[in-house]
C-alpha cells in the first residue's frame, strides 16, 4: 500500500470533493432537521453533599451520619444514595406532594416512566457530591419537582438514621442489666482470690520478696565468713593448748579452777621441785630422797580421788598437762577456745536458720507468677467488664440524644431555579457538534473510497512499494500534432523536451552496456506507452542520435497514425522474401529519426515477432542505428513485450496516473520478472485531459482521446 503524505491528502480531498460535500451536507441537513422535529425541554439541576455531617451532641450521632466504609469491593455508598434517589418510594412521595392529582393531569403530561429516563443522577469525580439534573418541556415543573425529589431524600435519610439511634437504644437497656451482673461476679471472684492467697499489691510484694531474698543472702555471706574465721581461730587454740574438743577443755578449765586441786597441784610442783634438788645431791637410795618420792606417791594418789570427785569422765593425761602448768595462760587459751567452739556452733545455727527462712522466701516467690497469672486473668476480666458497662452505659445516653435530635448525612448545595435559556438541544451546539462530525465522517468516507478504488493517482513512494526504479514522471502534453507544421508546439517547448531528455540519460547511466535498444510497454491498454515511445524517439532524434522506433504493436498498431506515414509494408512482412529490411523502414519528417510501422495485420501476428528474422533483424538495426525504440502491445494481455525483452538492452514499464490499476500494476510486474525479465523501471505518464463535467467516466475520456490526432493511447 501507497503511504498517503498530507500533500497527497490535499490531493485527495480535492479529487473527492463532490463526495465530500454531499456526505458533509447530509450531516448538516440531518441536524436542522432534528431541530425541527425534537421539542425543546428545559434542563435545571441540583446538587447534594453526602456525609455532610450535621453537628450532633453526642458521639453517637456523629458516627450514625458518616457514611460507612466499603462491605464489598464494588460497593460505594454516594452510589448507594443516587440509586436512592430513583427509587419508586422517594420519586413516588415526591410526585404525591407536587402533584397530588398524578403525572399525567400536568401540561404536557408524562408518566413515571418518563421521569426516571428524564431525571439524570451523576458523582462529581473527586468528591462526594451527587448532581441531580431533570429535564422537561415545563421548566417550572422540573424545577419544583427536583427539589420536592431532594427534600424527601433528606427525609427519609433523617428518618433512616433516626430509626438507626432507637435501635441502638433499645438494644442498649436490655444489654446494660446483663452487663452489670457479669461485672459484680467478676469483682467479687477477684476479691476472694486476692483474700485466700493474701495478695494485694501483687508488685510490691514481689519487690519485697527479692529484697529479702537479697538481704538474707547478704546475712548468708556474712555468716560464712565469720565461719571461716572461728574455725580457724579454734584451729590455732586447739595446736596450742593441745586438746583435742571442747569437751576436754571444758574439764580442763573446770579443774584448773577448783581450789583444792589448785592446792594438790601446788604442793606437788613444790615436791617435784625438792626431789629435783635433792636427786642431784643425793643418792637415789637416800632415806630423805626417798621419803619425799613417797610423800608425793601420796601427793598424786590425794589429787586423782579429789579429781575423780570433781569430773569422773576426766582424762588422766589432762590433769597431767594442767598440773605442769605454771601459769594461767593455759587456761585463758582454754577458755577461748571454748568460747570459739561455741560461738561456731552458734553461728551454724544462725545459718541454718537463714537458709530455711531463704529456701521458704524462694518458693514464695516461684508460686507468686501463678497466683499473679491467675490474678491478672480476673483483674482484666474485672476491667473489661467495668469497661463495657461504662461504654454501654455512654452509648445509651447518646442514642437517647441522637433519637431526639434530627440528623442527617445528606445536605443540599443548591436548589433548583427556572432557567429559561438552559435548553436542549442547543441549536448552536448541535450545529457545532454536526460540522465537527460532518468533517469526521466526510474526511472517513473519502479515504474508505481512496482505499477501495484501486486507480493510481499518486506517485509518492511507488518505487518503494513496487521496489523498481521510477525513472522519471513526464508531464501532460497539449493536444498537438506532429505533422510538419507543427512541429515546433513540442521541440520548441523546453518544458515539454527536457523530462525526455532526463528519461534517455537515466536510462543510459541504468545500462550495463552501451544503451542501444529499448523495449516500451504497460500492464494495460490506455496508459500511453505509444505517445511516449514517439516522444521519447523525437527527443532521441532532436539530440542528434540515429533513432528508429518499431511499431511492434501488431494489434493496434499507432506509430504509423502519429507520423502520418503508411502503416505498410512493415514488420509484419519480415517473413515476405522478396523483401528486404530497408524497405520496410520509412523516414520522419524529423531529422535522424525513422519508423519501422507494423506492417500488414495478419490473424496471428505472435508467429512474426516469435521467428528467427525478428532476431537477426534486431540485431542488423542494433549496429547501424544509435538508439533503437521498441513500441509494443500491453503485457497484461499479450507476451510480445517479454519476447522482445529477451533481444533487447532495456525493458520499461508506463504507468498512468488516474488511469491504471495499482494491485494490476504490481501483479504485472511481480509476472515479468517471474519470466526471468528485468525491469529497467517505471515511467510515469501524466493524467490524460480531464474535462470540466465531473461525470465524465474513463470511456468517454479515452474515447475523446482518440478522436485526436496526436493523443492516442495505444
């Protein structure tokens, strides 16, 4: 497909105008008819807020106007309010308050039908505003209508949420009794639990329990250490006064402190201290050395039975150590010792105390996180009770209020007024969007025509889309002859001469070899492939080439008719022996140029241009003139143009604008080069003479085209 540019558009437009403004022209005259037909109605509106809270005294109140928040996905609550407003109940009580009479006694009458398709609900976007509009041939009516439709709106929306607070409070009193005896067994169950296990401040005791825990630990260190330090001071009394527990010492120190035996003992440190002196002046059989070892036998044998006397359980050995004391701090150290025995038993006492009185102190406090676990089920239990009872109690007043205050969530913005140039349909702007859809349609209908009419009538692009070369677009040519006198209309006339001039240069720079031959023809008849080929030979001519242009066209033969020159003998008599090729070419009155014509018009000319002498002819003219110009029949009809092709340097389609076929002219080509033929490129020829009469159909032109002399087409 052709791409369309908006140079081409113009184009367009301008060789459809009749269409365009017959499909224009309907547009317009179809709206004025409307106009004439429709009746005017009178269009007023007004608008609601919804969820425009009214002040309420109590909470309640407040939250019984909001709107509340989406149940489902699809759902909106303003959307909610204008189905409201259409419903029969809301429509029905307003029309009863205006018209009690009914609809249809109203000038002119309608019925509710009418006034649901009439009445028009929309949402501002972004707000929550519902904008009411109704239309109606009465204006008056519609005015006073709408607003009785939004006064009973906001009724039945104060009766809604009226009817909202007395369920509430219905549902309040029978609620708040059961909640106050849920509330007084939960504290009571809280109170005997506190009592059997003596809880009060459930986090002060537990404070206090560590801190005794702590101090009893503190008093438990403390008590070990002075442990310590008494073991080890009765360690050193006991390595020094040499008894073995506290038992012995306390007999020691008991006899050590007895009168009597403190005599005995004297008196025998006394007798031992005479024996000694007198053993180291005496013989041991000395009568005075021996009655004193007799006296302190006696000595000894008086001190154990008073010694037995005083402590039956005494250790001999221990009276033996305690009478060889000479001082008292044997008996000092014994009695510290003593006192160190019994100050650790004391103090291993004490300990055992504290760590009974810990070990209670740590249950206490394992069990305390139950009992607080249990305790703070009940508390909160007890709270949300009290809770509940208090907000029921708050919501009971505030239904109470709210039910005797009329509120409503829905508020009106604006009422509706008479408003006479509020009307529809508005001549000016049904015109306005008339012309903007006349132009939409017409400019649509015209390109749907363009599409469907196959017709070349643009050149932009064709090389592409048809992906051969475009040599050149030659222009119209006036209605001129070439006879003698009138030659000069066309080689005179640069304008006319050079588009085949820059036609014969491109078709040399295109050839491999040098340029000598030159095979003209078209998809169809008509398109101008004979006018070109004699202008393209003139132009050849004029430039000082030997030119010959052969008429192969054997069907319809034209060059003969251009020249004014007999169309026999010609090409056809090739195969007539007696003949000879000089004799079938005839000179022009244009210099260097000559024409071969057709020659006799035989039944079946195909055999002529498929025998041996066409080739040999071909390529005697080759070498004796310069250029040579093949003119022959319509490739979509005939197979002479390939034929030709195939002894010739150069093959070039024309193609003729408002004349031929676009899709025929793409298929010819795509068949051309299936037959192994290669095509130089594509001429465009210019539109053939259109006359003013826009009826005039493509037979009539190429009819009054081949009343001329010079313009035949093939």
């Amino acid at each position: 497909m052709i791409q369309t540019t908006p140079s081409s558009l113009l184009s367009i437009l301008k060789r459809r105008k009749w269409l365009g403004i017959s499909t224009f022209g309907s547009v317009i005259i179809g709206a004025i008819a409307y106009l004439a037909l429709v009746p005017s109605e009178y269009k007023v509106r007004t608008r609601l807020m919804i969820n425009a809270q009214e002040f309420g005294v109590s909470e309640l109140g407040q939250s019984l106007t909001e709107l509340s928040d989406y149940q489902f996905e699809e759902s909106n609550p303003i959307a909610t309010q204008a189905e409201l407003i259409k419903s029969k109940k809301i429509l029905g009580e307003a029309v009863q308050n205006v018209f009690p009479q009914g609809l249809e006694q109203t000038n002119p009458p309608f019925s509710m039908k009418n006034l649901k398709k009439n009445l028009n609900i929309k949402i501002i976007p972004g707000t929550n505003i519902l904008e009411i509009n109704f239309k109606h041939q009465d204006p008056e009516i519609s005015a006073k209508l709408i607003n009785e439709i939004t006064q009973e709106l906001v009724r039945e929306n104060r009766q809604s949420i009226r009817s909202q607070a007395t369920s509430v409070r219905k549902f309040l009193e029978q609620e708040i009794p059961k909640q106050q005896e849920i509330t007084e067994a939960a504290t009571l169950a809280e109170n005997q639990y506190r009592k059997k296990y003596g809880l009060v401040d459930l986090e002060q005791q537990t404070k206090n329990l560590v801190n005794s825990i702590e101090a009893q630990e503190n008093q438990k260190r403390s008590l070990i250490s002075k442990i310590k330090n008494n073991q080890q001071k009765s360690k050193e009394l006991q390595r020094i006064i040499g008894l073995q527990d506290t038992k012995n010492a306390y007999l020691a120190g008991r006899v050590a402190q007895d009168e009597v035996l403190q005599t005995l003992q004297d008196k025998l440190v006394d007798l031992e201290v005479k024996i000694a002196h007198e053993s180291s002046r005496l013989t041991e059989n000395h009568p005075t050395l021996l009655a004193l070892l007799e006296e302190q036998d006696k000595m000894i044998n008086l001190y154990q039975a008073e010694l037995k006397q005083v402590s039956p359980n005494y250790d001999e050995s221990i009276n033996k150590k305690v009478a060889s004391d000479e001082d008292s701090l044997s008996q000092t150290l014994t009695s510290q010792f003593i006192i160190s025995q019994v100050e650790g038993l004391a103090l291993q006492e004490q300990l055992q105390t504290i760590k009974n009185q810990q070990e209670q102190l740590k249950n206490r406090l394992e069990k305390l996180p139950n009992q607080q676990q249990s305790l703070s089920k009940l508390v909160r239990k007890q709270e949300a009770s009290v809770n509940n009872l208090k907000f029921l109690e708050e919501k009971l007043g505030e239904a109470r209020l709210a039910e005797a205050q009329l509120l409503s969530n829905i508020r009106i913005l604006e009422l509706a007024e008479v408003d006479l140039s509020n009307k529809t349909p508005s001549k000016k702007a049904l015109l306005v969007l008339a012309g903007f859809f006349g132009i939409f349609f017409t400019i649509g209908i015209i390109l749907l025509q363009e599409i469907l009419d196959n017709t070349l009538y643009e050149d932009f692009d064709l090389e592409t889309w048809l992906k051969v070369p475009v040599l050149n677009k030659l222009p119209y040519l006036p209605e001129i002859s070439l006879n003698p006198e009138l030659d000069h209309l066309f080689l005179d006339k640069a304008d006319l001469i050079e588009p085949y001039r820059r036609l014969l240069k491109r078709l040399k720079f295109s050839s491999k070899n040098n340029l000598k031959s030159i095979v003209v023809s078209s998809a169809l008849s008509g398109e101008g492939k004979s006018v070109i080929a004699s202008h393209l030979g003139t132009v050849a001519a004029m430039l000082s080439h030997r030119t010959l242009i052969i008429d192969a066209n054997l069907y319809n033969p034209q060059q003969h008719k251009f020249f004014d020159i007999p169309y026999e003998p010609g090409l056809s008599d090739i195969l007539d022996d007696s003949l000879s090729p000089i004799d079938l070419i005839q000179a022009t009155r244009i210099d260097n140029l000559s024409i071969l014509p057709c020659g006799q018009l035989k039944s079946q000319p195909s055999h002529v241009l498929e025998s041996k002498e066409i080739k040999y002819l071909l390529k005697e003219l080759k070498e004796y003139y310069d250029l040579v110009i093949i003119d022959t029949s319509s490739i979509n009809n005939y197979a002479d143009a390939i034929t030709l092709s195939e002894l010739t340097e150069t093959f070039i389609l024309i193609a003729r604008l408002n004349f031929t076929c676009k899709n025929i002219l793409k298929e010819t080509i795509m068949d051309v080069q299936k037959s192994g033929v290669s095509v130089t490129g594509l001429v465009v020829n210019a539109p053939p003479y259109t006359p003013k009469s826009p009826s005039l159909t493509k037979k009539k032109i190429q009819k009054k085209e081949e009343t001329s002399n010079f313009f035949i087409l093939d």
